[in-house]
C-alpha cells in the first residue's frame, strides 16, 4: 500500500485515524497500531507477516532474557541468539542468490564451470528497515541504553508501525519510548495541523517533484547507450534530485503521519545537497541510517581511537557495509567504498578542505554525490561505465524526451534542495493560519489530480 494512492487515503488512513482516537487506554492503542501495521504491511503480501512477527517474538523474548538474566555470559547469549537469527533471515532473503551469482561468477574468473542454480527469493519489503528496529532495540537493551519493554503490544507497535515500516527513518525505540509509553493521554488535536501540514509537503515532494522528474529520468536511462554527454549528465541531475524528493517525500509523510497518532518520529533529511564535504553529507542524508552505522558499527569497530590508519579502515568498513545494505548488488558495493573514499580523503585533508569558500566546496561535494549516485542507480557496472564515459567525454547522441521541460523540472529541484528551507525548516514554529490551510488544501488537491492522472508510483527506497 502506497502513501500516495487512493485506497490509503481514503480508506486505510481515515479508518486508523478514527478509530485510535476512539480507544481511550495505551494498550488499547498498542494493540491498534500493530493490527494497522500488519494489514498494512499484507497489502503486498500477508505471507511475510509472519516473518516480521517472528522477528518481532524473537527480540522482544530477547529484552525479557536481559531483564532476567544474571551473569554477563547470560546476558550476551540474550544479545547474540535473537541478533543472529535475525540477520540469518535477512541474510538468505536478501542475499542468498548474491551470495551464489557472486560464488559462480569468481568460480568462472578462476576458469572453473560451476553452475549454482539461484533460489529466486522474493525479497520482502521492508525487511531491511525492520530488523535494524529489533537489532537496534536488541543492542540498547544489552548496553543499558533503554530498559526491554515488558509490554509485548508496546514493542510490536513500535516494531509495524505502518508510517516508518517499509523505507523508514530507521526509529530507535529509545526516540519514541516516552510517546509510545504516554499514547493513553495523547491528545488528538495536539499535533493534528502540524503532522497534515508535515503529510502534505511529503505527498508534494513525491508526486509533483520526484515523480515529475522520474518519468523524464526513466526514459533517459531506460536507453543510456544513445545518449549523449549532455543528455547523461541531464539524466543524473535528474536522479540526483529524484532520489532526494522521493526519500525525503516518504520520511516527510512518515514524520506527518507520526504526528496524526500522538508519535514524535525523528528528521531524516536535512538538505543534504547544502553539505559542504563527506562528513557533513553523511550527517544530513538518510541521517537515520548513518548515525545508527556510526553507533552500532563504526564506534564498535573502534571509531576514530587508533590513529589515523585504523580510522580509515573503519570508515570504509562502514561505508562498504552500508552499501551492501541498500542491495544485493556489486554497484551498491562500490558506491559504499566510494563514499568511504570520500570520508578518508576528507579526514585526510580536512585543513585544507575546510578553507574553500563555502559556495565552491558545496559546489564539490554536490559534484561528487551526483557521480557516487551513477553507481547506486547502474544495475551494472556495464551501465556505470558507460554513463561516467559520456559524462567525461563528448559523445554525440540523445537527449531526454521533451529536454526543456525536464531542465525546468531539474531547476525548481535544485533551488529548492540547495538553496531553500526544507520541511523541517518551514515548520519551525508552526501556526494554522488560513493561507496555511488553503495551500495545504490545493497542495492536496493537485497530488489528488496528478495521482489520478497515473502518478500513483512506489518509493525508491521501497526495493532496499
């Protein structure tokens, strides 16, 4: 089920909404949330409910193992088992026919013929986001961070909660622990104009901008042999700023829709293409994911405590990890260590760096996350190729369909996200006023218009 379609707005939503409000105790709550969560969830395919339910079972046993144990020994057991199993079960869903393609593939670079028939797993959606909730709830309880819940419906609520379930922000219990825990003397007024007004801006961020500027991005790539150096680097202007409004679309609708049921669900995005070097990117783009990749992994690794070399080493360990988590694929690899490369230059250099005038290193780093997206956006390093060798080298051929329009689309995009506020920023001490209401109002009436006109499509972020 899609935020921006037709049965979630008029039915799925307006249906949650009531009859939350109508229930008066936080169990009450707990228990709605998660059956909202669940049917929303087995919309795609009611098959992996049970899935998520089992992993659900698992770490909540896991916190209550924590809270019983005593000796340390027991208490890493607590941690290690439900962690485990729950990357096995990410691990074979989404990377079992990697791990095999990539098996074949190094046997045949080595001149042996093996064939490994692949398994053809339906990747889940949304397994991905999920399992760092329940590992990320798994690890706090161990360190002491937050104390395990003792309410199985508090922890599967906040386990299926439909706003952030399938392409986040990744919610760490302890950001939404109190909100959870105090959902039985939530008001619904409370936040009612500011998580629609959050909702709308999402909603106008996915299907006017990003889903304009896919429909002229798609057809360019679609047949990226016959391009031309300047219908490629049209092309992935246009990804560049598509990828951003449609992400940040969805965890703007997500914030807005946290707010409609009393949930404070934290930024995600913080106009990241204003970022002027790698580090200041990573802590504006999919702020979720990198500073849970900062605590749980790159700090475990030892984080910047053993000279420069060792610092070096974990931030591409890091970066590499957090490639291979976005998807079953080498370009996603790559574009990791990319990154890692970037970090590793800029720690490097930071003296140096940091005394560019702030215009020309912004300039920079937009520079260098658009070539880093031509790996995220290749579904082979065929396709990287040859898009970079247009890029960099004048080549004769196409351009996009109806080029004119797409550069005005490309524009609005790149004034709003590189100069303009962004949503947090516009809603900094929010007032309903009239004019508020009315533009919200059209803001909804012409998503309705462009949704019916067939622009009802998935998020990015969704096949991750």
């Amino acid at each position: 089920m899609l935020f921006n379609s037709y049965i979630f707005l008029f039915a799925f939503l307006p249906v949650a909404y009531v009859v939350f409000w109508q229930l008066r105790t936080t169990h009450q709550r707990h228990v709605w949330l998660t059956i909202t969560g669940y049917v929303f969830y087995s919309y795609w395919d009611a098959r992996f409910c049970l899935l998520m339910a089992f992993s659900t079972v698992v770490s909540y046993c896991a916190g209550l193992a924590m809270l019983r144990a005593t000796t340390p020994r027991a208490r890493k057991l607590a941690m290690v088992i439900p962690i485990t199993a729950d990357l096995l079960l990410l691990g074979f869903f989404k990377y079992a026919d990697f791990t095999l393609q990539s098996a074949v593939g190094i046997a045949h670079l080595l001149g042996a013929d093996v064939n490994i028939p692949t398994l053809d797993i339906i990747l889940p959606i949304g397994i991905s986001f999920y399992t760092f909730h329940t590992i990320s709830y798994i690890v706090d309880c161990y360190r002491g961070t937050i104390r395990p819940t003792r309410s199985f419906w508090e922890f599967s609520a906040y386990v299926s909660l439909f706003s952030q379930l399938v392409a986040g922000p990744i919610v760490r219990f302890r950001q939404i622990e109190a909100d959870l825990e105090g959902l039985g003397a939530a008001h619904r007024t409370r936040w009612l104009a500011l998580g629609t007004s959050f909702f709308m801006f999402g909603l106008i961020e996915k299907v006017v901008i990003a889903d304009s500027l896919a429909h002229y991005v798609d057809e360019a790539l679609g047949r990226y042999e016959g391009l031309s150096s300047a219908g490629a680097w049209t092309a992935m202007l246009g990804y560049t700023f598509q990828l951003l409004f449609d992400f940040s679309g969805y965890s703007s609708m997500a914030v807005g829709l946290g707010l409609l049921f009393g949930l404070r669900i934290p930024q995600n995005f913080n106009s990241p293409y204003k970022s002027l070097n790698p580090s200041d990117f990573w802590q504006r783009w999919h702020i979720s994911l990198s500073s849970c990749l900062r605590d749980y992994l790159y700090i475990p690794l030892g984080g910047n405590r053993g000279g420069k070399w060792f610092t070096y080493r974990n931030l591409m360990l890091t970066m590499l990890i957090g490639g291979l988590w976005h998807g079953a694929n080498w370009t996603f690899v790559v574009w990791g260590a990319y990154h890692g490369a970037l970090l590793i230059a800029y720690q490097a250099n930071r003296e140096h760096w940091d005394r560019v005038p702030p215009l020309l290193a912004q300039g920079v780093m937009f520079l260098a996350a658009l070539l880093g997206w031509v790996f995220f956006r290749s579904h082979t390093f065929e396709m990287a190729s040859t898009l970079l060798g247009k890029m960099f080298t004048p080549t004769a051929g196409a351009m996009s369909s109806d080029p004119t329009t797409f550069v005005i689309f490309i524009v609005i995009a790149a004034a709003l996200s590189m100069r303009g506020p962004n949503v947090f920023d516009f809603h900094k001490e929010f007032k309903l006023t009239w004019w508020r209401g009315a533009g919200m109002a059209t803001a909804f009436g012409v998503a309705l218009a462009l949704i019916a006109g067939g622009r009802e499509s998935p998020f990015l972020y969704f096949q991750f």
